[in-house]
C-alpha cells in the first residue's frame, strides 16, 4: 500500500507537469494576448506610445519569446542569465519555488494566491451547500426509486430528474429570477436576485429587516444559486443511485439474504445499499475538484463574484497567471481525488486490493 | 401413512408472472408432497417450473409472479395465508434454500462468518460470544478446514465449492425442517459436485432434514432422492420412487430424458434427443403439453390433457397412454 502510495505520488507529479505544459502551451497559441488591448486604443491622446507598451511587457514578464513563458511560469526567470539570455532575468522565482505570480488584468499586481484566496470562502459556501443538499437528497431519493421501480413515485423523481438534466443552469437561473423578482413586485416574500451580500439593509416579509452582511443575508442569496446547482446534481446523483440500487438488487446475494429472513428493510439498507454505494464512490470524490472550481454559468447569472466568475474573467482578460494558478489548482484536486477514489475503493470493497 | 408425517403438501398450486408480453403461466396446477426427512429430487429441463416452485414455497417470487391458484401446506399451515413477518420468520428458519451460483449467492462486502451469524441472529437470538462458537461449529460440520480463519475470510476469497459449503451451513444454521436446494452442484466442477452430494446425503443422516433438490441432472437425481417428480413446462408429468423411474420410464417425456443422457462407455455417434422445442408458457396449448413433441400422440392428446393416472406402486403420470 505505501509502495503503491509513493508510486501514485511520482506519477501525479509527472501529470501535473505534463497537464499544466500543455496548458500553458495552448493559452501560448491562442491568438490575442494581454497587451492588445492597449494597442488597440486608436484614440490619439491616450494612446500608449509603443515605448510604454513595451515598459508595461517588461513589469509583466511578457516582453519574452513565447517558449519562455511557461519555463519562467515554472522555475522564475532569475537564472536566466545562467543560459545566455540576460535581457530577460527578472525577479520571478516560479511555482516550483512558491511564485504563483501576480495578476495581469484582474486585479494589476496583485498575488494570484491573495486573489484566490479572497474568493474561495464565497465558493465553498455555495458549492459545499450545494453539494450536501444533493447528495443528502439525491442518494435517498434513489434508492427509494428503486426499491419502489415503476411506482407513482418512481416516474416523479425520473421525469423530474430528467427535466432537471435538460434545463440549462443559465435558463432556469434566469428563470427563478424572474419568478423572484415578481414575488417582490407583489409583495410577497422573495430572495434576493444577485450579488454575494447585500450593500444596505433590506426588508422582506415575514422576515423583516435582514442585516447586509449578516448570516441571514447570506443564507437568503444562497438559496437560488444553490437551487439552480443542486437540481442539476440532484437529477444526476438520484438516476445514478437508482440505477446502481437497481443493479444490486437483482443480484443473487440480495435474494440469499431474503431466503435467509432478513427484514426487507435490512435487506434493503445493509445487504443492497452497501454494495451500490460502491460505483458512487467515484461521482462523490469527482465533486471535489468541481467544489474548489466554482460554478462557471450560475455564478455569472447571479452575479455571485466568486472562482467560477474570476476564472471566466481571467481567461477574458488574458490574465494568464491566475487563470493558470486556477488549473494548476484544479489539476492537483483532480489527481488527488483520483487517488483518494482509490484509497476509497479499498476501504469498501473487500474484493479490491492496492498493490 | 400418518398425516403428520407430511411435511409439505402443494395442492393445486399454479404461479404466474404478469409480464409486458402477457401472462406467463410458470407453474400451471401442481401436486405433490414431501415426507418428514424425505428427499424429493425435482427433474426438467430449463424453464419448467422447477426453481419458481421452489420461490413460490418461500414466497420470494418478486414483484411479477404470484402464486393464484392452490394451497402450499407446511406442517399443517397454509404458507399463502400467512403474513409477511410470519413468512420471513419460517425462512432460513424452517424452510431455507441453497442456489446455483454460491460465489454470486454470498454477499461480497461481508465476512462469512458475519452472513452465518445474520441468520443465527435472526431467528435464535444469537449474539457474540455464543454465535461464533456455534459459526465455527457449522462451519466445521461441512467440512470447511480451518474454519477460525475463514470465517474473517470475505467471500471472493474462497473457492466456489467452499462458498457452497458456507452457504449450505448458512442453510443449516438453524436446523430447518426442509431444505430446498435449487441445482446445487451444476456450477462446480465434477468431482467438486461429487463432494458437495456427499456432503448432503452424510448431513441428511445427521440432522433429519427433509430435501427438496432441484435439477437437470439425472446422475445426481440417482444418487441423492428417494422419489422424482418430473415436471415439463409447468406441470408434473410423472411422480415415482427413483428406482422404478430409472428402471421403467413412462412418461415418453421420462423416456426422452433418460434416452439422451450419456452413458459411459457406451459410445455412440449421436446422443438421443428429443426434437422440438418446449412451448410457450406465454399461450400455453390446450391438450397434452408435450403432444407437439411427442412420438406416440393420438389424437385424444391435442385435445384434451390427461390427468394424473395412478399405476401401481405409489406411481404417477400424466399421459393417455396408460
């Protein structure tokens, strides 16, 4: 085990490498780049002479030739001297020393790591609350499916989850919105349409007043976010459950333990739920990375500035350093949560052994 | 014969399964009975009824198949008029089953001492200290080595004729009265069938069990069952004491059978067969079921089905001939 272990940790080193060269070669490759938007300014008075804008490469390391960005991304550009290319030493130690570097555009200079950091309690309390409501609902709702296939209640949860799988998340955001929105017009009780915290107190009925930036206020500009995510992952985690719960069901071992007089109910929720427990292992430990990434389309539709809204923005505005600090940071969730899914397996499944 | 000394009585039973397709008439009017400590073997080929014989005993027939029609007598209870929780408590209990495919039947995220001590918990009350010990004494009753050690052993970590040994113990564990063993020797290999036969008919002799046993096989019929009952597409064409079954087959179903087992040394080019197919539970025909496929049908068979005709010797069969 800690053979394998070790083993695991080198490969997913010489993943990581190779994931985030060929990243960095693609962002390389596309055409445009940081400092066209300052060549393309044709009004006379402000536009920067090409003096400035080759100052304004110089602070932002990218004055070098393409090939020399990711290397200086990786191990910095102080020794660059070292291999005959002294116009290009900088100050740049690299993500290999702990350089994240600082942001382009996003926010100019500064810390990519501040940036996320700043970010990332806004992501984790959408995401985490949307991932618990899906599962605390979903796995429930599936194996309830299953056991009763075919019932009233068995076509509910697959035509909902079905309609929940085709709703685009953009849409049905813009949707409850709008259905918000008009609860307000009329007087009811509503939740706010956007935004992370609100700026002033606002009022709504049987609530009353809600304190910006209070507890209450946060929980009230959850709710819809929350809502478009987790009907998506609800949708896909109940029909995965069901299906699973369905396999298992039908296997001889489940049928042994009814021929044995074990309680349908202990049938159910021992002999068959610990076995179709198994395959989601792999969706549960895949949402961890998606946790950390933010949700891209929902964000954007309620103007929840948080990850999946700043990654947007920084491949926009060509900010490669944090746009690059996010994937390098997603890619080691994804290796990470591959191995954990292993380590898992084990744990569950007798039959599987790491060596 | 007392009438406490049957065991089980089927009167009349007939399951359906209520399919997309129609209504499948799996087991269509069956009789029979099994004496205390009896061994009844149960012989026909694929789809005859035979294991949903067995389910429907046990009530586990599923969300399609019900038992409509007939009575299933255990021990002086009807088994259809009882509820859910009695039925569960008579399963594994009084009544428990042995499968096909023991490595499939054990369930893989359980240890098997755990899955013995389940059905000892259940229906004994066993629990600890007490239930281990009589684990280990199963366990060792079939004939498992070591059986400390294997009890923490999980069920892929064994082979298929230890997992049926563990799963007859399972069957065991609370001295059933009936054990219904559906074709427990077809998924082993031959000499491993030999040991688990042996291992049966030695545990017959020990614990007084009366068996059902299920199967195509005609060799393990021989050996193990004191009476056959013969069944084709959901009936029972023939019931007699295994001996005079081998010796004079009347039934031409019986004959067909017996005629395409292989005999050893004796070779031929061609095994015999029987030709046709068997019909269509779906819309079964009206007449004798086997007419179709029958050498000696008269037109009497395609019109009306004979009954059960008694011969002599405590023999039955269902064909105008006799």
């Amino acid at each position: 085990m800690t053979v394998y272990l070790i083993r695991r940790l080198f490969q997913a080193i010489l993943v990581l490498l190779f994931s985030s060269a060929v990243i960095y070669s693609l962002f390389a490759l596309a055409p445009g780049g940081p400092l066209d938007e300052l060549r393309q300014n044709t009004d006379p008075k402000s536009r920067p002479s090409e003096a400035d804008i080759q100052r304004q490469a110089k602070l932002l390391g990218a004055d070098k030739p393409w090939y020399l960005w990711y290397p200086t991304w990786l191990a910095g550009d102080t020794w660059l001297d070292k291999v005959g290319l002294e116009q290009y030493v900088g100050e740049r130690k690299g993500i290999l020393r702990w350089d994240w570097g600082t942001s382009w555009k996003f926010q100019r200079n500064a810390p990519v790591l501040d940036i996320i950091k700043d970010k990332l309690p806004d992501t984790l309390w959408l995401m985490i609350s949307s991932t618990i409501i899906s599962l605390v609902l979903g796995i429930p709702l599936g194996v309830f499916s299953a056991v009763r296939q075919y019932s009233f209640f068995d076509y509910i949860l697959t035509t909902f989850s079905f309609i929940g799988l085709s709703l685009p998340s953009f849409w049905f955001g813009l949707l409850i919105i709008a259905v918000s929105l008009w609860f307000k017009r009329n007087g009811w009780f509503y939740f706010p349409a956007g935004d992370i915290l609100a700026l002033r107190n606002y009022e709504v009925p049987v609530l009353g007043t809600v304190v910006a930036g209070s507890f209450l206020d946060r929980v009230m500009h959850l709710v819809m976010p929350v809502t478009v995510l987790s009907m998506l992952n609800l949708a896909n985690w109940s029909r995965f459950m069901r299906a699973s719960m369905l396999e298992v069901l039908s296997q001889d071992y489940v049928r042994t333990a009814r021929a044995k007089g074990v309680k349908e109910r202990v049938v159910i929720y021992k002999h068959a739920f610990r076995n179709a427990l198994i395959p989601l292992i792999t969706i549960i430990v895949f949402a961890i990375p998606g946790v950390f990434g933010g949700a891209l389309f929902t964000e954007t539709v309620f103007n929840y500035k948080a990850l999946g809204f700043t990654f947007i923005s920084a491949l926009n505005l060509k900010d490669y350093p944090l746009a690059m600090a996010f994937l390098l940071i997603s890619s080691i969730l994804l290796v990470f949560a591959t191995l954990l899914a292993d380590v898992l397996y084990t744990i569950v499944d007798p039959r599987i052994r790491l060596d | 014969m007392a009438q406490s000394d049957v065991l089980l009585k089927l009167k009349g039973v007939k399951t359906y399964f209520f399919t997309d397709e129609g209504t499948v008439h799996a087991v269509d009017g069956l009789d029979f009975q099994v004496r205390r400590g009896e061994t009844l073997g149960i012989v026909g080929e694929s789809g005859c009824g035979k294991s949903v014989t067995s389910m429907s005993i046990l009530r586990l027939l599923g969300k399609t198949g019900k038992v409509i029609e007939g009575e299933i007598m255990f021990d002086g209870e009807n088994l259809l008029d009882l509820s859910e929780e009695e039925m569960r408590k008579i399963r594994g209990n009084r009544i428990s089953m042995i499968f096909q495919q023991p490595t499939t039947c054990l369930n893989p995220v359980f240890r098997i001492g755990e899955q013995i001590i389940e059905a000892l918990q259940i229906h004994q009350g066993l629990s600890g200290e007490e239930a281990n010990k009589r684990t280990i004494e199963l366990l060792t009753l079939v004939g498992l080595p070591d059986p400390v050690r294997r009890m923490r052993s999980f069920p892929h970590e064994i082979s298929g004729g230890q997992a049926q040994r563990v799963m007859i113990a399972m069957a065991l564990a609370c001295n059933p009265e009936l054990l219904i063993a559906d074709e427990p020797t077809t998924a082993l290999d031959v000499t491993i069938q030999a040991q688990i036969l042996d291992l049966m008919r030695e545990l017959r002799e020990k614990v007084n069990t009366a068996i059902i046993l299920i199967t195509h096989d005609l060799g393990v019929v021989a050996e193990m069952a004191e009476n056959v009952m013969v069944m084709y597409a959901g009936r029972a064409v023939e019931y007699a004491p295994v001996h005079a079954l081998f010796e004079a087959p009347k039934h031409p179903y019986t004959q067909g059978l017996i005629a395409s087992t292989p005999v050893l040394g004796n070779v031929r080019d061609e095994l015999e067969t029987i030709p046709g197919q068997v019909p269509s539970l779906l819309n079964p025909p009206a007449g004798c079921r086997f007419a179709s496929r029958c050498a000696h049908r008269m037109d009497q068979c395609t019109q009306e089905e004979p009954p059960l005709i008694k011969l002599e010797g405590d023999r039955l069969v269902r064909c105008w001939l006799y």
